[in-house]
C-alpha cells in the first residue's frame, strides 16, 4: 500500500519547483563563460564569439564575464572554486594551463582541478626581426646573434609568457644568446622591436601579421607542424632545423574538477557543432586560429603534454617567477 501510494504521489511530488528544477534537462538557466583576460583582443574575441554560437545550440544564454590579471590565475581560481555543474566554464588557453604553471606556484593543480571539455584552436608563434636587421633566415639569424654576443636582445609580453618561453626554448636549442627584455604586453614589446630597440620577438601569429605584411618586421619560421596558409612562403621551425620545436598558443573550454559525463558530453557535442561552422571559421581564420575540435581526452592529454614542455624548459632555463 505504502508503495503504490509514492507511486502515484509522484507526479505530485515532481510538480514542485524545486525536485522539478533539479530533474530539468541541462541547460535550464544561464551559463557563465569566463574569459581570463581583459575585454577587447584576440583571445576576448575568441570567446565570444564561441558563447554567441554555443548558445545557441545548447538552447540557453551564455554570459561572458572577463577576469584578467595574473596570467590568468585569477580566473583560474574562481573556476575552480565554481560548483562542477556546468553552469561556470572558462576559456583555457596556453597560460592558464602551461606556462603560467610552469613558472610560478599556484594554489591550483592546472590539470587535477579542471574537467577538460574541448578545444577550440591553436595559433602559431612566429619568429620576426627587426626589418634592418641584416638576416634573411633562420640559420644566418642564428650566425649572427652568436658573431655579436651580448648586443642582440629580445622582446616579450611579460616574464613567464609564451612569447618569452618559446625564445628561451629557441636559446637553449640553438645556443645562441639573447638579451630578454620583457614588458607589459604584446603591443609595447612590439612597438619597441620595429623602432628597433629590440631585435627580435617570437609573437603570436596574429598580433604579427599586419607588421610582416607591411614589411617593418620579417618573418623568419613558424611554430607548429606545417606551414601557415597566411605565410606560406615561411617555413616551420623544422624546416629550418630545429627538430621537434614547437610552441602554439592554444584556446580551449574547461570547468571545475566533477563535472558530471552525460554535461561533458553535451557541451564537447555543441562544441564540435559550434567548430563545424563555416562563418566560425572564416572567423578564427582571419585571426589566425587554426580550429582543433578534440574529445575531452584528447583535450586533457594535449594539456599534459603542454604543461610537461613548459614545466622541463622553465626548470632547465632556472625560469622561476617565485624566486
């Protein structure tokens, strides 16, 4: 009797607001969409423009909140304390999860603390001179720093960034020394290396292509596997002789740490959908951003891998922000 009365009282029971609310379909309210940078750029433009299409296909309004500062540890750590719901996620991208960690101690685990969900893309980094400089590729560059030791320097966004890792990587392979010069962003440490205070830089692809194209900066060689469509007659790493260089500025979606499989599922799902746009892109093509649809476990051994590179050169470099 007791049995066939909850049986029947069930309708009843999931007519209340709350048992009801807890029953619904993910996604039944907003989501919140941390972008661990300052509003404006590349990376805040990635984000949205993902939200616009993710919410569209999860059916629900995704708000974008930046947070910048500190790399991105301070997004990082709301993320992380965020409940794994699915109701908060976050752009990660090389910082957040490789060379921010890789330098510095902080108070959260960048692959332990997050649930990998998918990413978006990655972009090259691409080594540029100063137009004067009298060097025409890779291995005259390299003969050239060493025929004048100490007088040639390098340009960064900031101590730990990629854009200083990726020349300390070069440095260490190559044995050439170079002078870091670091500063408060890309755009400045730009500025400085066409006015030919600095020598050379090793920036993102898309802050450097309206200066290559222009010719107040040459390229020299790419990261990554293969060539760049946007510069096709300027070879890889590789190509130049630099055996397994690589470095890539990533962008992926992570959350907290649990999050439940059936939500990873859905959100990896919208994402591959968002990623098989045209208009997306064409977008991120114009950006430079080379669109990398991955599974969460593909996404979650990418990071290692990334966060394993940065963490070996940081500790062979003696690079530690602590100190």
């Amino acid at each position: 009797m007791k049995r066939r009365t909850l049986i029947q009282a069930a309708p009843l029971l999931m007519s209340l607001p709350g048992l009801a609310s807890a029953q619904a379909a993910y996604p039944n309210r907003p989501i919140k969409y941390i972008v661990p940078v300052a509003a404006g750029g590349g990376s805040d433009m990635i984000g949205r423009q993902v939200c616009e299409r993710l919410s569209k296909v999860l059916g629900q309004s995704i708000v974008v909140e930046n947070h910048g500062g500190g790399g991105g540890v301070i997004a990082s750590q709301m993320t992380t304390k965020a409940a794994p719901d699915g109701y908060t996620l976050m752009q990660g991208y090389v910082a957040t999860h490789g060379t921010a960690p890789a330098t510095r101690k902080l108070n959260y685990d960048p692959i332990k603390d997050f649930t990998p969900l998918g990413m978006i893309g990655t972009t090259p980094n691409v080594l540029v001179v100063n137009a004067n400089t009298p060097v025409k590729d890779v291995k005259e560059f390299i003969q050239y720093v060493k025929k004048n030791p100490g007088k040639f320097s390098y340009g960064s966004a900031g101590a730990g960034s990629l854009t200083h890792l990726t020349a300390e990587l070069f440095k260490l392979q190559t044995g050439a020394f170079m002078v870091h010069i670091p500063y408060r962003g890309i755009a400045p440490a730009t500025t400085d290396l066409i006015a030919g205070q600095t020598q050379a830089m090793f920036p993102g692809l898309a802050a450097a292509l309206p200066h290559i194209r222009s010719g107040r900066v040459r390229a020299l060689a790419v990261t990554g596997n293969q060539r760049h469509p946007a510069l096709k007659d300027v070879p890889t790493m590789e190509e130049a002789g630099l055996k397994g260089f690589d470095a890539q500025q990533w962008y992926g979606v992570v959350g907290p740490a649990g999050m439940p499989a059936p939500i990873v599922k859905q959100i990896n799902d919208a994402i591959a959908q968002v990623l098989a746009q045209p208009d997306f892109r064409d977008k991120l093509s114009a950006e430079a951003v080379e669109l990398t649809p991955m599974t969460p476990n593909q996404f979650l051994d990418y990071m290692k891998r990334d966060l394993a590179r940065w963490t070996e050169l940081a500790r062979e470099r003696k690079i530690n922000l602590d100190a």
